[in-house]
C-alpha cells in the first residue's frame, strides 16, 4: 500500500509547469502584479523544504523605479567587468544576450537567507551549515514554477556587485543575498532556454548526468579536459 499519485491531469500539469519554465529576461508587460497572486507566490516560496524547519529565507519585494533604476546601474557596472572577461566568439556572444530585465518588470524580488537564523536548533546544519543557502534556493524555485504555472515570467539575475546591493537594499552584513528576480506578466514564454537558443550553451542529456553506486566524470566534462589539454 502506498500514498495515492496526483490525478494524471494534475501530474501532468506538475511536470509541464517543470519543463517550460524558463528564465524571463524580456517582454516583460507594464502591468503589476496583483497583491493577490504576489501573495499566491510567495506563499509557495515560504512553503519550500527548509533545513531543520528553519525557514531562513526573506523576501524584499521591490517596486519603486528610482531603487530599481539603481539597481540597474549596478548591473551595466558589473556587465561591463564581466564582458571583459571574454574574448572572440563568447566575447561577441556575450554582448548580444539580453541578461535583465531590472526596469522592464514592473516588480524586482530580492530573495536573501538568514544563515544564523535560530529556528531549527541547528538541526541538520552543524555539518552542512550551507544547506541554509540550499534552502533559500529551494523557495525560488517554488516560486519560479508557481509563476510559471500563473502566466508569471522571472528572471533571476546574479551579474550585480553584492556589496553595492546590500547597500541600495539596506541589507545587513548578517544576512546572504541569493537570488535577484525580475517578475512581472510576459507577452510569451520560449520554446527553449535563451542561452541555448543563442548558441551559447547546449543541454545534456540526463545519460550523461546518472551515475550509480559512485561518482565518474559526465562524459562531457571528459570531452570538454580532453578539448583544453590538446588547445
């Protein structure tokens, strides 16, 4: 005897809601969210396994344009550094992506954790105290699949200077940023991820993800050592 399955219909929304979901970076809509389905979504997120029940993750739910026109500048000061970093094809590559989506969403999320938050005793971190982090994510990606499953785009975007954030957003020292979203109604979804669809990147076929009984290297990582040993 075992716990009854979802309805085939509801299952199979689950899993749809996983596959499309993609990572918003444009035609985001003017039109805010209502207070409603922000609550819907942020419910979902604070509903996330946590370790030790410890509920570390907050939320700044963000919609002032003159703080995220600040933010904004922290990102075109942190792209500039970063495109930097590339050279050749990935350098062309890189300045024709469309990273943000910071002032076109009518709503930014800053989703930060308390990794010395009280809550849960300890339990479960005194060996992994990262799992705190871990558990943050878990809330963004409850939210991520409940906005998809909404109509709602997010966009997360990390290429932004932590230090200037906490200082635009008054986060203190105490307290780790994850994650940076852009939310807001989208026009459409793609097909496929952004980055994949420029060329930038490819997927990998869970084949190459599985190991059993002991790790051994994804056979495109072998690819990839072997590629750079022999350039």
């Amino acid at each position: 005897m075992h716990a009854a399955p979802f309805s085939d219909p509801e299952r199979d929304a689950v899993y749809r809601a996983i596959a499309s979901r993609r990572d918003v970076r444009r035609g985001f809509t003017p039109t805010p969210l209502p207070d409603d389905l922000l609550h819907r979504l942020l419910t979902a997120a604070h509903s996330a396994p946590s370790v030790g029940l410890m509920q570390p993750s907050r939320f700044i739910l963000i919609r002032d344009l003159a703080i995220r026109s600040a933010i904004h500048a922290i990102f075109q000061d942190t792209n500039t550094t970063a495109a930097a970093t590339y050279t050749g094809k990935h350098a062309e590559q890189y300045a024709a992506l469309k990273l943000e989506g910071i002032l076109e969403a009518p709503q930014n999320l800053c989703v930060v954790c308390d990794p010395h938050n009280p809550r849960g005793h300890q339990l479960g971190r005194q060996t992994m105290p990262e799992t705190a982090a871990y558990s943050t994510v878990c809330a963004i990606q409850n939210l991520w699949l409940a906005a998809r499953a909404e109509g709602v785009g997010v966009g997360w975007v990390s290429i932004l200077d932590p230090a200037r954030l906490r200082s635009v957003l008054h986060i203190p020292e105490h307290i780790l940023p994850v994650a940076y979203l852009c939310l807001g109604y989208v026009n459409s979804f793609a097909t496929e991820p952004e980055l994949e669809r420029s060329g930038w990147e490819k997927r990998i076929a869970l084949e190459t993800a599985v190991c059993f009984d002991r790790y051994t290297e994804p056979s495109d990582v072998k690819a990839r050592n072997t590629q750079d040993a022999e350039s």
